[in-house]
C-alpha cells in the first residue's frame, strides 16, 4: 500500500460545493445567496475608496518588505485596540490587553484557541447552536471537545434565551464559551442589551471563559453600537478574548486582515499571555503579512480615511437594510401570508429565512436561487436587480 492509501477523502465544504453548483447552473436569472460576501447594488465585491486611497499612499512611498514583530505591525496592533476597546478604556491605558495581528478572523479565533489549549488543556468548548461552521472544527482541530449552548428557537423565530442560560448554567467552571460579538451567523438574531447584561453576570458567576468573535462589526447598528457589548465585558472585570475580522467591514476578504486580543487583569498578565500568544504564532505561521494589515492600519489612523471608511460602512450597512425591508414588503405583496418581519429585526449579513430545507432545494433546482440548506440566506447578495425575482420565487415555494 501506498503511504496516503489510508487517507480519507475529507468531507467537502457544504458551501463551497453550493458556488459551485451555482457557476455550473445555465438558468440566466440565477442569483447566489449562499455565499458570505458583501456585494454592492451591482452584486460586485465592492473595493471601498478608503483601501484605494490608503494603497495609493503606500505605492507613492513604497517600502521594502522585511519581516514584521511576530505580533505584527504595532500601529495596527494600537489600531485594533482603540476600535474594539475605545482609546479611553482603562484596560488599553493600562496596557491590560494583549492584541496581535491575525491571518483574518479565522486566524485570530485560531491563536486564541491554540493558547487555550495550553492553558487548560481539558477545557470545554461551547458554541452556539447553530453556530458558524468552521467554529466546531476549528476548536477540535485546536484539541477541544466542542459543545453547544441554545441559541435558535426556530417556532419563535428568535433566540432560545432561556434554553442559552440553562446550558451556560450547566457549564462547568472553565468552560470557553464562544460568542458572536453581533450580527449572528448564521441566524442574523442578536442578544439584546439586557440580555447580554445577564449573560455577563452567569458568565462571570460560573467562571465561565468568554470567547467574543466579532467578524461584522458596523453591519449591525453601527461601529459604536455593534461595539457596545464589549463594554459590558470590560466593565465585569471579567478575563476575556475577542478575535476581530477586518474581510467584511474594509472588504478585503483576501488580504486575510484580523486579530486576536486578550482582555487581562493586570499589565503584568497581559505581558506574559503576549509572550505567549508570539509563541503560537512563531510555530505556525512566524509571522504576518504586511499588506492587508498596513492598510487598515492607515485608514483608521488617518482622520479622512477613517470617516471615509465609516460612511463606506454605513453605506454597506445602509444598503443591507433596504434590501431586508424590500424582502418583507415584496413577499407580502407576492402574496405570502406568513408574518416575515422577523427579516427586519435580524442584524448582519444572513438571515434565518424560515425556509425549510425542501423550499431551499426547490429555490435551487426550480429557479436558480441558491440559499444553504439550514434557510439561510445572505441578504448582503440581494440588489435592486435580482430582489423581484428573488421575491417572487420564494412566494412560488411558500
Ligand atoms: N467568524 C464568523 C462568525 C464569520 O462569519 C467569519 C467569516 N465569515 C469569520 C469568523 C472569519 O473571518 P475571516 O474571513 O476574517 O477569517
């Protein structure tokens, strides 16, 4: 036998095998709402001005390329801090965060699992359910039996609040507990204030280790209020993680732009967990890229950049929103009877559609739209072009 005669075909990507469905397909109309990319009215992957104009800087002073710290560029590090954080929070004056680039989010979220894995080697893991995909695998392949916490309550259509604190209840002490900072993949249902204020305190009462993924800040609401959980996190005094992702709010899927920060109690401990969170970097990966990274980095330190960026957000935001309204208002006037505001108060990119897994493969095979089998559907792939014959196919299976 051959070394690799043993090696099993891994399971596909269910959603990469749905793109490519979808490019194989000849019906004209056909509209992809599988994928988990902002695109404009056009359905273009937009390139904001603000990255445009800050690579434009960088060509005009063009730089040799050396190695960057293993924690990456430390002005994009700062960065990093002040957005999440705010500049004014006593725990960045105090040095009590340790924040390091990441190859994306996915790369911030794999650092910090890594780093975990040390710390408390029979840890739990805690993910929502249902979560993002790539959370369970990501942690299992960190070492980590992964868990889930209630999360979708589909008869409501909205979060299963009580199921979420039984299961964070019974969580042992230790337990990391993944959670969408805002804008929830892939149910668009987000906690409420208060919610989150009780999710706090359980959290903090149980010793429980939160674990903040904040892949779509400013899809939501808004920077700030997208932002404002973190707040209550740094107010509980409690030790924390959030892995940030720069792909969708600058676009830049594939520059790979992320990072990981640890939220400490004293400088002292954010000093050692940086050593520390180098040292899993070093082994995998030494050390990051530069480009994605130095972009964003000049965009948010400089001030007509930064409000550039934020208007191009708010306009992504905007745009996203429309395209939720128009979705109920078009399904009622095509007739559907079902209540679907439920679509307006989801925040992010996705929404639970409510669709069964039968309606979604009959949207595929009968008119070309293709949603993932779970009913959800990326709203952020809807335009003024395709929403009428989006609308209109999905009255037919309703
Ligand atoms: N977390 C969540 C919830 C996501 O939806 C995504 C990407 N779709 C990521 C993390 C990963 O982001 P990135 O592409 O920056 O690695």
């Amino acid at each position: 036998a051959t070394l690799f005669a043993a090696v099993e075909m891994a399971p596909r990507d269910p959603i990469l095998g749905l793109n490519e469905q979808f490019n194989a397909d000849p019906n004209p109309n056909k509209v992809n709402l599988g994928v988990g990319v902002y695109y404009d009215d056009n359905g273009k992957l937009p390139l904001l001005k603000c990255v445009a104009a800050a690579e434009k800087q960088m060509l005009e002073a063009p730089k040799a390329r050396g190695y960057l710290p293993i924690d990456g560029i430390a002005a994009y590090d700062r960065a990093v801090q002040t957005l999440v954080f705010g500049a004014d929070s006593a725990a960045v004056k105090d040095g009590r965060i340790a924040t390091v680039q990441g190859i994306g989010g996915t790369g911030g979220l794999k650092i910090g699992a890594d780093f975990l894995k040390k710390l408390n080697p029979n840890a739990q893991v805690l993910i929502s359910d249902p979560s993002w995909e790539n959370h369970r695998a990501l942690f299992e392949s960190a070492g980590f039996t992964v868990g889930t916490y209630a999360y979708y309550d589909a008869a409501k259509r909205g979060i299963n609040f009580d199921g979420l604190l039984t299961s964070l209840n019974a969580a042992a002490a230790g337990t990391v507990v993944v959670l969408h900072a805002c804008c929830h993949n892939p149910t668009g249902y987000d906690l409420s204030a208060e919610q989150w204020k009780q999710v706090v305190e359980l959290l903090k009462a149980r010793s429980l280790v939160p674990f903040l993924d904040m892949a779509y800040q400013g899809f939501g609401e808004g920077i700030a209020e997208d932002g404002a959980v973190i707040g209550l996190f740094l107010a509980s005094g409690l030790d924390f993680f959030v892995s940030t992702s720069f792909s969708k709010s600058f676009s830049l899927y594939g520059e790979r732009v992320g990072a990981l920060s640890v939220v400490a109690q004293s400088k002292d401990d954010a000093d050692r967990v940086l050593s520390q969170l180098k040292r899993v970097i070093r082994t995998n990966y030494s050390n990051p890229p530069t480009h994605g990274a130095q972009v964003v980095a000049t965009v948010l330190t400089t001030p007509e950049l930064r409000q550039l960026w934020e208007q191009e957000l708010a306009e992504m935001r905007v745009r996203i929103k429309q395209m939720r309204g128009q979705l109920v208002e078009k399904l009622r006037s095509a007739g559907v009877k079902q209540d679907m505001s439920f679509v307006t108060t989801q925040k992010g990119m996705f929404s639970y559609s409510g669709l069964s897994k039968e309606q979604m493969q009959r949207l595929r095979s009968e008119f070309g739209v293709y949603g993932v089998d779970s009913g959800r559907i990326c709203v952020a792939a809807l335009n003024s072009k395709n929403i009428d014959y989006v609308t209109a196919c999905i009255a037919k299976v309703c």
